[in-house]
C-alpha cells in the first residue's frame, strides 16, 4: 500500500456536509424531505426539477440520485430515504425502460422482466450527433446503483434486476469472433439493434469486469448462485489497455473502481497512475485549481474528488480535494448551464459525502 493511502473512514458526516449534500439533492429532486412516509410512497420524481434529459429523467444523475439517497438512510437512520430510492427507481424505468412517446417498453422487456430491452440515456433529442441510445458506462452505474439498493434494504430483488440488465445488455455490447470477446463498443441505439459509436468507452471493460463481479457477489449472498460467470470472463480478456488519463471524471470514476479491488494487480497499476495524475492536476500552482471557473466542468472535477475519496487518499490528495469542492461551493445554486446543473449537484453531494459509493459502506454482499 502506498504511503499517502489508507482505508475508507467509517465515520459519519459531518452535520455541516450534510446539510450541504441535502440542499443539493433538493435541488434536483424538488423539497422531498417534507414529505409524510405515506407521501414519500407515493412520489414520483419530478420532471422539473428533475435529473435533467428526455421526461425529466438523465441515467447517470439518477443513478447517482440513487446512491445519494441510500447515504442519506444510513447518514440519518431514517428509512424515508430508503424509499426515495426505491420511488426513484420505479420513475426510471418507467420513463428510461420504455419508448420516448412512453407507450411501450424497450424492445426485448416484458412486465416480468422489465430490464431486458436496456435503458435509455435520457438524451434530449431522439436523432443528431447527440441522440438518445444506450451507453455501456450508464447502465453499469445503474446496475451499481440497484446493487447498493439490494444491500442497503437487504431485498434480492433490485440486484435480481441489475443482473437482469446485465445480461441483456451484455451481448449488445462485446463483440466475438470464435467464442472469444475480441472488442467493445460505446454507444448503441435505443433498440441495441444499431451501432452509433464503434470505439471501446476507455474504462468499459475494467468497470464491467468490477460492477459485474459485485452484482454475482451479492447474488450468492442474497438470491443463490451468480449467473454472471461467462460475462466477467469475457471483460476479463479486454482488460489490459485501459491507462489513467488526466481527465477529472475518467481519473476519478478509475479510482472508484479500482477501490473495490484495491489489492489485484489490474486495480494497482490503474490507481498508481491515476494518482501520480491526480499529484499534477491538484498541484496550486500548474494544476486545475489556478484556472478560471469559465475553462473548467465542475461535475468531471467531483468525479474525481469522490474517486480520491473512495480510495482513501491522505495528505495533498485529500487537501486538494476539499479545495476543489470548496471552490465550487459558491457557483452550484447560480450555474446558467440548466442542462449540467442537475449532474453536477448529485455529483458535488457524492463528492461531499461519498456514503454509498465505497465498498463497506453497507456492509459486504
């Protein structure tokens, strides 16, 4: 272990950041905590305020929203929270599970197994350069996110669902010659059918090999034996090429993953480069912190604050980190980007509070 790293702390929130992580989840979610548990049950998650994208919902903020919600439970110890969760899940799949006009699920869905037509992104526009489909790095974060549902309510069958997800989506996304996976592709059309971005996502694989080996834990430990088996073996191949970037978001969403098996040699190789990255962009004088907030995206800039956090870094890292959030403190209520700021604020509340997305935080399954 290197010298500046150390385990996850286990103690909770400070009352300050939890007001802060709070305000901001209000912010995309609409005044949620004054709501009766019976009203709780009943919520929908609002379109606006909303995650942002297509009805309101965006599958990488939701899926954050998710976890949020589940560190707020153990932050608090009230279950109101836990039911936000679950409510916010149902919201998506309504909305994401089904067509754009909302009338039928994705093609390969049923009532009884609503996961198997994928996801959609949440993308405003149906066509163009920036249409809606399905990204392979969503849905194993909205895969993660059930998974964390599973083992904070102590239910099999949201981690039942992201297995479901997992292996519909699985085929649509890793090319094979010969029995053997031989590539990864980015981004597929709405229905899977089509191909739109044939490049390989840059952590696709390594975060496939990790969240899928987490939902087959949780499955023997919750709902018998994992039936992921074939799926990791395959992204276990395509490892091998993915390298720490100095991308915020890519650097910090790599430390995340790899804080889940920290002591395997893939996870190890990723997270020396990635912190010897993360020395340079958190450096005062040459690195992001000397910018101007105009030339900066403060939600890539949480991603890695929360990787850091995740892993458990000390020292500078830690230093850098909080200096990072503090300096986006004062820009996050008055942001004119309307399309970012629901992105941006589950992330600043994950990057306040990371909770949910450490590996222990509810145990292990």
């Amino acid at each position: 272990m290197l010298s500046w790293i150390r385990p996850p702390a286990k103690t909770m929130a400070t009352s300050r950041n939890i007001l802060r992580f709070t305000e901001a989840m209000r912010l995309v979610y609409g005044p949620f905590d004054d709501l009766s548990e019976d009203a709780a049950r009943a919520w929908i998650a609002p379109e606006n305020p909303g995650a942002g994208g297509h009805r309101g919902r965006y599958l990488w903020t939701d899926s954050f929203g998710v976890v949020n919600f589940i560190t707020l439970f153990k932050e608090t110890s009230s279950p109101i929270y836990l039911t936000f969760a679950k409510q916010l899940v149902k919201t998506v799949h309504d909305v994401l599970g089904k067509t754009r006009d909302g009338t039928a699920r994705l093609p390969g869905a049923t009532k009884e197994e609503p996961l198997k037509g994928g996801l959609r992104i949440g993308k405003i526009h149906a066509t163009g350069s920036d249409c809606d489909g399905q990204y392979h790095h969503y849905l194993t974060l909205w895969m993660f996110a059930l998974n964390r549902l599973s083992l904070a309510t102590g239910e099999k069958e949201w981690n039942q669902l992201a297995v479901q997800l997992a292996k519909a989506i699985h085929p649509h996304f890793v090319g094979h010659k010969n029995g053997h996976a031989t590539k990864m592709v980015w981004k597929k059309s709405v229905d899977l059918q089509t191909t739109l971005v044939p490049r390989e996502g840059h952590l696709d694989a390594v975060t496939g090999f990790a969240v899928y080996r987490l939902l087959q834990r949780t499955a023997e430990h919750l709902h018998g034996p994992g039936t992921l088996s074939s799926e990791i073996a395959h992204y276990r191949a395509l490892m091998g090429r993915e390298s720490a970037n100095s991308d915020p978001l890519d650097l910090g969403m790599g430390l995340w993953i790899c804080h889940f098996f920290r002591d395997e040699d893939w996870a190890r190789t990723l997270e020396s480069q990635s912190l010897e990255i993360a020395r340079t962009l958190l450096n005062h004088e040459h690195g992001i912190l000397g910018r101007d907030a105009a030339h900066r995206l403060a939600f890539r800039e949480f991603g890695m604050c929360l990787g850091l956090e995740c892993f458990g870094t000390d020292g500078e890292f830690k230093k850098g980190a909080e200096a990072v959030v503090d300096f986006w403190q004062g820009y996050l209520e008055d942001s004119e980007d309307e399309d970012l700021r629901p992105i941006t604020l589950v992330m600043y509340a994950a990057a306040l509070i990371p909770g949910a997305f450490r590996d222990g935080y509810l145990g292990r399954g």
